[in-house]
C-alpha cells in the first residue's frame, strides 16, 4: 500500500505525515509498521506512531509495545513504548504486573516504573513483590511508586528495609513512607532517625506525616550540629505547632529550651530560598513571638507565595504589643506598609489609629485603602473627618473602602454635618455621601430626600440605593417621583427600591415603564408589576413575551408563574421550548412557582436538553418539585451525562430524588 511506503520514506517528515494519515484512518493492517515507527530516529515519527497506536489499543498494540521495552540497543524505542503502555491505562498496568518475572532486569525496571506511573492500585501486591527482586534499582523503583501511590498495604515490607544491610535501600524505603504519608510508619521512622545514615530521609519522613508523636525527635533535632538536619526539623516542627490547638504555648516553651545560636539558626533560615523552610522559620518565630525577627518577617511580605505566613508570624508577634509594627509603618515598601496596616486594624488596639492616619496620604493607594480598613476596625470616631477626605481619592476601591470603613463606626453620624457635607460641588463626593447614609442607617432620610434631587444623575441613583439600604420606607413616597426620571440608571434604582414594598400608586408608573427605551428598566418593571396583584398585570406580561431583549421576555415568564394564573401554563410551556437556553430556564422556575402539573412533566424533557445549564436546572427542578419519576432521570445524568458539572449536580441530587 501507497500509505505503507511513505512510512519508510527517507524524508521524516514524510514518514510523520503518513503516520498522521493512520491515526486518522484506523485500520488493524497499519499496526504492525506503526509499531515499527516507534522506533524511527525521528522523534516526531515516534510521537505521531504511538499516538495513532494508543488511539487502536487492544492485545496487538500492547504486546508490540511490550516487546520494544526489550531493545537495547534503541533507548527512543524503548522510553517511547514505556509512554505508550502508561497511556494504555489500568489494563496494561495489569497485563504487565504478571510479567514481573522477565529475565531482563532493565525490563523489570521498566514494567515496575509503568505500573507506578499508570497507579491502578489493584496492582499494589505485584510492587510489594517487587521488594523482593534480586536488582537493586528495581527494588528502590517499587519502593517509590509504593510511596506515591499511598499503598498502606506496603508500609510493614518498607519498614522492614529500614533495618537492610544495603544503606541505600534502607534510605530509599524512608523516603517511601514519608511520600505514603501514613502515620503507621511513625515509630518505626523514629527509631530510624536514631541512625546517622537515615537521620535526614527518616527526618524529612516524619515532617512529611506531621504526627504530633513525632514532636520530641524534631525538638532534639534543631540542636543537631548538622544544618540539613536542623532545617528539617524547623519543618516538622512547624507544621506538628500548626495542628495544635495551642501553638504559641508549645512554641514559647520550645524557645526556653533553646539556646541563641539555636534561635538564631531559626531567624535565618526566614530568608531561605526554600520557600517552604522560609514558612516554616517565620511561622515558628512568630509563635515564639520573637520580636527580633520581624524586620527579617517583613521582607517575605513582598512575595505573594510567602505573605499569608509572614502576615499571621507578624500577628502573632503582635499580640505581646503591637510596637513592632508601628515601627514598620515607615517602611520603604508599599507591601509592608499595606501588611502592617491590615494587621493593626486586625490587632484591635485602638492606640494604634493615631500611627495609621499618615498613611491616609501614603502614595499606594492599596496602602490608603488598608489604612482606612484598619480605622474602621479600630473604631477610630476621632479621625471620620480625615478618613472622609479619601471619598475625594482617584481610586474608586479607596472610595469604597473608606465609605463602609466610616459607616462601620459607632455613633459616627454624630460626628458628620451630612447635610452640610451634601453640598459639595464634586457630585462624586455627593454620590459618596448617599452611600455612606445607606450604609449608617436610619435616621438619614432628609439628607437622602435632598439627593433625589440632585442636579447629578449618579448622586440621584445613589440616593434612591441608599433609601432601599437603609429600609428609609417612609421615604418611598419620594422615591416613586424617580421612576419618570430623565436617567435611566435612576429610574432603574427607583424600580428596584419599590419592588414588593406595596407602595400605594407605584403599579401606574411601572406600566408605562414596560415600554421604557431602556431595555433593563423594562425588565425589572416586568419584575416588580409580578409582585403586584392588579389584574391588568397578566396581560401587560403576556404583551412582553415578545420583546426583542432576552431578560425582559425572561422577567415575563418568571412573572407569569407568580401570577398564579391557570391560563400562563400554556406560556410557560412555550418559554420551555424557547431556542434561547436563558429562556427555557426562566421557564423551568415559573414552573416550579406555578406549580402546574403540565409545566412541571416537561422538565423531564428538558433534563435531556441540549444545553448543559438548562439540564442542569431542570433536574435541580425535578427534585425541588418532587416529580414523579426523576430519580431515573438524575441516576442516567449522574453516570452518563457528557457535562461533568451536570453530572456531579446529578450525583449530589439522586439522593433527593423519589
């Protein structure tokens, strides 16, 4: 065949392409020159091959990959047939597990580190045999994979190497129960750290289990005279005080039987290049409250992998006076200012609000932005003027973050002149104001009322929001002026502030709002009318079905099945089979609030719709709605449904379902 002999073509290209022509055209003639390619110089051909071999499978294709495993002389056909068979999964882990007995020692290796990789567990005894082989490497090998693969069944053969004459052995079988992670092996690797030789494996063991058993080994390991070992240690040590429930006792006792060099060892390893150590030594420090390690502590805060440890070592030193951090409030770097500020706030000492409002000025507006936080925790009434300067910030997050850090302060309204504040001539400070009256309460409402006016759309819109916030309801009344508003954004506000409230007068405005030009004011219209109990409410719904923008039709069918209606089954039906998904399921939850029983059968057609969100909310539906027949439904989704996210939704429902 033509296809045959481009696989033997001189050029590699050729020969890829022809390659590429098989995968695509599966035919069991093509396998034996694929396997053949396997070995090609080339290793694109090889890469192309195999993919096309994976992609056939079957007894054919393993065994020709298996017999590469044994060419001595090709170390690409070799690695490439190794990738092949781990890509042929658990049957060709378990096919190999019976081929343990080859001769070949480098082949053994190879099955050995294949079974490892693929990790089908129901071949956990065949490494466990593996212990037993007469090559060293393929006995190290098992012992890895045993290890990654948290094969408990191994852990008496692996302890039992821990006492191999062969050292390296004994070494590799540490290292194996400390990936396993399997507090079984605990003791055992304890009396192994007594070893010089398997001091540091058995160690580093221990500290990946994190047994609180292991505790006194790693506090007599941190005055060992080897370094690695005392990095070790400071690990373990670390990670056993962070399951503790009191870690700061265990530490502070921990720091009276150490030494200085001990301690100082500690503080050094926080700027390690191991990240991992640097977590550890900072956590440890701050636990030990050891104030001499902040500065040291505060240099990790630049690094986003390390700031979450260095920000709760620098709280605990914090909680023996928060002095140490003050002093860090002047800090060069914009990171470390920030830091120290959010742990201030955090700390609760109201002295400290007096060092924070310099970095009210500070030129980070991050740094502005957790100063303000940090007064706001610390109830700092005194400074509400200052912090109210930041509403004027160029920063909207800073803007926010002082509004709420202002509004979270008791009795601040006694503090503020709102009404004179009010009249501002920035309307992005008057816009500001509104929220901030939102958020302090009742008590606002004339303040508020004035805003409704305001000559700024934004500041009029803000009003309205905070009126609604701060459940102002005799202030509604005033509100309902704002659904004619000349603005959109207002007029939208003022129909969210007056949905439900039963405001008299309010259903009038919010019918001519259906036509409104703006399609999202139409929408919430639609909402708030369903809420009604009008009788022209149904029909003024019905007219909506056909608007042109998706979440006004979408509004309507959910209305329609508030209505309660009979009559909006038949439309609600329709919405169901709708072609826009976002319409069907408006549909499925106007069904479940009509609760019709037409409506609610066909959502067990649409739990077989096309589109994955739509399933996914009709099967939700079936069980909220208690329909007979879905637990059949749910069971099919749960095990075959090609969306995953569907599928786990489904699992988590069967059991609701009938």
């Amino acid at each position: 065949m033509e296809i045959l002999k481009r696989l033997e073509a001189e050029d590699p290209e050729a020969r890829r392409l022809a390659a590429a022509e098989m995968a695509e055209n599966v035919s069991a003639e093509y396998i034996p020159a694929l396997l053949k390619a396997v070995a090609d110089p080339d290793w694109r051909v090889r890469k192309t091959a195999l993919d096309a071999l994976v992609s056939y499978g079957g007894e054919e294709v393993f065994e020709g990959l298996y017999r590469s495993l044994f060419s001595e002389d090709n170390a690409g056909a070799r690695n490439s047939a190794a990738e092949g068979l781990i890509r042929l999964g658990p049957p060709a882990a378990k096919a190999l597990s019976m081929r343990l007995g080859e001769p070949d020692r480098d082949v053994r290796k190879f099955i050995v580190d294949i079974i490892g990789e693929i990790g089908d567990l129901s071949c956990v005894d065949a490494l466990i045999g593996a212990l037993d082989d007469s090559d060293m490497n393929v006995r190290s090998s098992a012992m890895e994979h045993l290890g990654k693969m948290k094969a408990k069944s191994a852990i008496p053969a692996l302890v039992s190497f821990l006492k191999a004459d062969e050292q390296w052995l004994a070494f590799n079988a540490a290292a194996a129960l400390g990936e396993l992670g399997d507090q079984g092996a605990v003791w055992a690797l304890m009396e192994a750290s007594k070893d010089d030789f398997l001091r540091e494996p058995a160690l580093d063991a221990l500290y990946r289990i994190g047994d609180p058993s292991a505790w006194p080994v790693f506090k007599e390991a941190l005055k060992d005279e080897v370094p690695v070992i005392r990095e070790i240690a400071v690990k373990g040590a670390a990670r056993i005080m962070a399951s503790s429930p009191e870690p700061g006792a265990l530490a502070r006792k921990l720091k009276e039987e150490l030494g200085p060099e001990e301690m100082e060892f500690i503080k050094g390893l926080i700027s390690s290049y191991e990240p991992e150590l640097s977590k550890s030594a900072a956590r440890l420090a701050g636990w030990m409250r050891e104030r001499s390690a902040v500065g040291t502590i505060a240099r990790l805060l630049y690094d986003d992998e390390l700031r979450e440890d260095a920000m709760a070592a620098l709280f605990e030193i914090s909680r023996d006076g928060v002095e140490p951090l003050i002093f860090l409030l002047n800090d060069e770097d914009a990171a470390v200012r920030r830091a120290c500020a959010e742990l201030l706030g955090v700390a609760g000492d109201a002295r400290a609000a007096k060092f924070l409002l310099p970095l009210l000025d500070d030129e980070d507006g991050h740094t502005r932005s957790a100063a303000v936080a940090a007064m706001g925790r610390l109830k700092a009434k005194k400074s509400a003027l200052r912090m109210l300067e930041l509403l004027r910030d160029e920063y909207p997050d800073v803007q926010e973050t002082a509004i709420k850090a202002i509004a979270s302060i008791p009795g601040v309204s006694g503090e503020l002149d709102l009404k004179a504040l009010v009249q501002d001539p920035e309307p992005s400070f008057r816009r500001d104001i509104a929220f901030l009256c939102g958020l302090l309460g009742k008590g606002n409402a004339s303040v508020l009322e004035r805003l409704l006016k305001d000559e700024d759309a934004e500041v009029r819109a803000a009003a309205v929001d905070s009126i609604a916030t701060a459940g102002e309801d005799a202030s509604l009344g005033a509100v309902l002026r704002c659904v004619v508003d000349e603005d959109a954004r207002v007029r939208l506000s003022a129909v969210n502030a007056l949905m439900g409230k039963n405001v008299p007068g309010a259903a009038e405005p919010m019918f001519l709002l259906l036509k409104d030009s703006d399609p999202w004011v139409r929408a919430q219209a639609a909402r708030a009318l369903s809420y009604e109990s009008d009788p022209r409410v149904f029909a003024a719904l019905l007219s909506l079905l056909s608007d042109v923008y998706g979440p006004v039709k979408m509004e309507a069918v959910e209305g329609l099945g508030r209505t309660g209606r009979p009559e909006a089954g038949k439309h609600i039906l329709n919405a169901m089979a709708d072609r826009d998904p976002e319409v069907r399921k408006a549909g499925i939850s106007a069904a479940l609030s009509l609760n019709a029983p037409e409506p609610l059968l066909n959502l067990k057609t649409l739990a077989k719709d096309p589109d994955w969100s739509v399933r996914k909310a009709a099967l939700e539906a079936l069980v909220r709605a208690g329909v007979e027949g879905s637990a059949e439904l749910l069971a099919a989704a749960a095990e075959s449904d090609p969306e995953r996210i569907v599928r786990e939704a489904a699992s988590r429902l069967v059991g609701e379902g009938e």
